[in-house]
C-alpha cells in the first residue's frame, strides 16, 4: 500500500509537530502532506522542517477546501486523513491500515467504539455528533458511529473522482455519504481521542452545525 497521510492545518503551531512525528513514527506513509489552509503562525515552518509536502491556500478557504487540495496533490493509492490539532493518535493509524488491508475501501476512526479521553469532547458537540450520525444513518444507510470523524483511510482512485461541494467542517459527512452511495465497503474501528494539544478549534458549534445538516439533507435529496 502507498499510503499519503493529509494534515489540513490552519494556525496549528501548537500540535502540528508531534502529530508529524507520530505519522513517520508509523513508518506507514511514503509521503507526507500539510494543507497549509492560510495560516498566519509558525505551521507551514513546522511542516517544511519535518520534511513534508507543503501545500498552501494563501488565504483560509476552509477545512473542505483544505481537504479537496489535499487529495488533488496526493501521490498515494491510499489517503490518510488526520487532524492538526493532536487529538488523534497516530499511533491508532495501523489499526485503519490493517482493515483496509482486510478489504474495506473506506475506513472511518470512532472514538464512539473507542476511547474518549477527559477533555476530549464538549457535552454539545458529543450529543451533535451522535444526532447527526443517526440521521445520517436514516436517511443514507450505513452504521457509522462517528460520521463527523477527521481520522480516516479511504482509496485515493475514489477520492479523486469526486467534485466535492463542501467548503468547510461538512466535508466528512459529503465524503462519507458518497461512499455509502457508491456502495463502497466502509469500516469502523476503535481509535482514541484526547484533548487539544494547544490553540484553538475553527469550529463553529451553530454555522457548521447547520452546514452538516443541510449536506445531509441535500444528497438526501439528490438521490
């Protein structure tokens, strides 16, 4: 497997280094990619000294922007998807690459089935999640327990034949729906979450809340 891990980044100069050298630490990825998603502190620096593919906005377009860009500049049969801010264990990545290697297309990390560390997860965003991953399920199929989850494998042949819509945080839930709609075998497995290792979310309870929704709602629609 030729796996390119994505990091989408923007002002994460607080856990971007050690969630990289979590990733190397694996020695599962031939390649390593940072989305810098316009960034005004040291996050780019932070990338480049750990050896890593910089691709840069210039301006912060968001996190679906960030990830579309990521995948048109992977080089890998495989997509590693991974946050910046440290609440993912790198460490957990071989679980999704053993149940890829089990022959799942699409492998989503849950920190439902796994381990919530304190501090991992606001009460609202806790039961937000779980409400809109039952819907999710409702309306498209599929049990997936973390619809919202930033820590996934998935095949790069079907990443890269999407036209993804999503500007920002909707664009796990549009990924996922189009691969429970391409009926692509989509697998969970237990994965742990901790705190932020430092700074701040860019996450919106509200606007993205609403934007998660309506992506549901809209291929919903669609179909």
């Amino acid at each position: 497997m030729k796996i390119s891990a994505v990091v989408c980044a923007h002002n994460e100069e607080g856990g971007l280094a050690a969630v990289l050298r979590g990733l190397a630490e694996t020695g599962l990825c031939f390649e390593l990619i940072v989305v810098d998603d316009g960034s005004i502190d040291r996050t780019a620096e932070i990338a480049r000294q750990a050896g890593c593919r910089v691709v840069s906005l210039g301006t912060n377009q968001g996190k679906g922007r960030a990830i579309a860009a990521g995948i048109a500049a992977a080089e890998g049969d495989w997509l590693l998807f991974i946050d910046a801010d440290g609440q993912d264990r790198p460490a957990d990545a071989p679980l999704l690459v053993a149940a890829a290697r089990q022959g799942a297309d699409f492998v989503n990390g849950s920190k439902f089935i796994g381990t919530l560390q304190p501090g991992a997860i606001s009460l609202p965003n806790y039961w937000g999640n779980r409400l809109m991953s039952g819907l999710l399920h409702l309306l498209h199929g599929g049990r997936i327990s973390d619809s919202q989850s930033g820590f996934r494998l998935i095949r790069a042949e079907f990443l890269k034949s999407l036209s993804l819509r999503s500007r920002e945080y909707e664009i796990e839930t549009e990924i996922l729906i189009s691969a429970l709609r391409q009926g692509l075998r989509v697998h969970e497995v237990p994965v742990t979450r901790g705190p932020r290792a430092a700074g701040r979310t860019d996450f919106r309870r509200v606007r993205h809340g609403l934007r998660i929704l309506w992506t549901i709602a809209r291929l919903r629609l669609l179909s």
